[in-house]
C-alpha cells in the first residue's frame, strides 16, 4: 500500500504485505488498549479477513476504538439477542409437540447459529476484559458452553434419527436454563465494564 492511515493520520511502515501491516497496526493499537473497528481500501469498507488477502490497492485506512467501547457494545447486541435466542428455542419445542417438522428444523438451525454467535462474543468479551473461568459466573459460564455443545450434539443426532421428542425437551426445558447463565454473564460483564456490581 503506498499511503497508510490509522485514525485520520498517515503512517510509514516498514511492513508491505497485508497480513504484516494488519498484525502491524493491531499491535500498535494493542499498546494503547484499542482494536482495529474498520479497515477501507481505497474507500472501499471491507472485513479483515478481506483485507489481508487483498491484492492492489493503492490506500488504508484504519480506524480504531477502545476495548471497553467495543466491549460495551458487544455486550449490548447480545443482552438483545439473548431474548430473541429464548424466545426462538421455545418456538422450537411449539413447532416440535405440533408436529411441524420441517419449520422446527428451520428455525433450530437458527437458534443454534444464534447461541453459537452469544457464546463466542461473551467469551471475546470475557478475553479481553482478562476474566478466568474460575471467577464464579465465569466458570458458569464455561460450564454452559460446554453443556450447549453437548444438547446441540444431541438435537442434530436426534434429527438425523428422525426422533423429535429430545429435541423439543431440549429447547424447552435444557436450553432456558443455559441461556440464563449466559444472561446472568452479560450482565455481570456489563457490571464489570461500567463499575457495578451484579
């Protein structure tokens, strides 16, 4: 890239392919307690991923905010997405005891997708907040994602068996509890961030 811009200033650096200069700012960013929240090729907006197997393009644009403000925001997505991930596993068991098959299956794809997206960004959230798993809703925590993966194992098997009444058990009465944890450790988090206790 021949011009190089984190936050509105120009850098030079010694790095010229993409993955040296993306691992490059990020550690610059590192040292001041901020990540990388948008990257631009010559105007365009693009994912890192993009980014570091892009080949051309002539200017970079970086854009950076705080870890806690990346944190909070996370958090915030997921205290709202944590109800629309209940809220659908139940719609699940419905659609399972009435027998509509196909939609039931449609919608736990969904549902799994979802918790696997909660799970990941509560655990991002926990790494960079430097939490250990042994720090009480913590270890919850740990413990129901494990447990998450092990009932989701089960439906796929129960699916693929064509047996739809551990499923629906497993969305009405298993997943609530688990999804609670979750709840309880986004909001415990957001007490964290902001200085409250939960």
């Amino acid at each position: 890239m021949e011009k190089i811009v984190l936050d509105g200033v120009p850098l030079t650096l010694d790095e010229d392919d993409n993955v040296q200069v993306y691992e490059r700012i990020s550690s610059i960013l590192s040292d001041q307690n901020r990540v990388i929240a948008s990257v631009a090729v010559d105007g365009v907006e693009m994912s890192p991923e993009a980014f570091v197997s892009l080949e051309g393009g002539t200017s970079v644009e970086f854009v950076s905010m705080d870890v806690k403000e990346l944190v909070v925001q996370t958090l915030g997505s997921a205290g709202e997405y944590v109800v629309n991930v209940r809220k659908g596993a139940l719609s699940v068991a419905d659609m399972l005891e009435s027998e509509k098959v196909e939609q039931a299956m449609n919608l736990s794809v969904q549902v799994m997708e979802g918790m696997d997206w909660l799970l990941t960004a509560v655990g991002r959230c926990m790494s960079l907040l430097g939490c250990t798993p042994d720090e009480g809703i913590f270890g919850d925590f740990q413990d129901a994602r494990q447990k998450v993966a092990e009932k989701m194992e089960l439906v796929v098997d129960s699916f693929e068996a064509g047996k739809f009444f551990a499923p629906a058990f497993v969305f009405r009465e298993e997943m609530p509890p688990l999804i609670d944890v979750v709840q309880n450790t986004i909001a415990a988090l957001e007490g964290q961030v902001t200085g409250r206790r939960q």
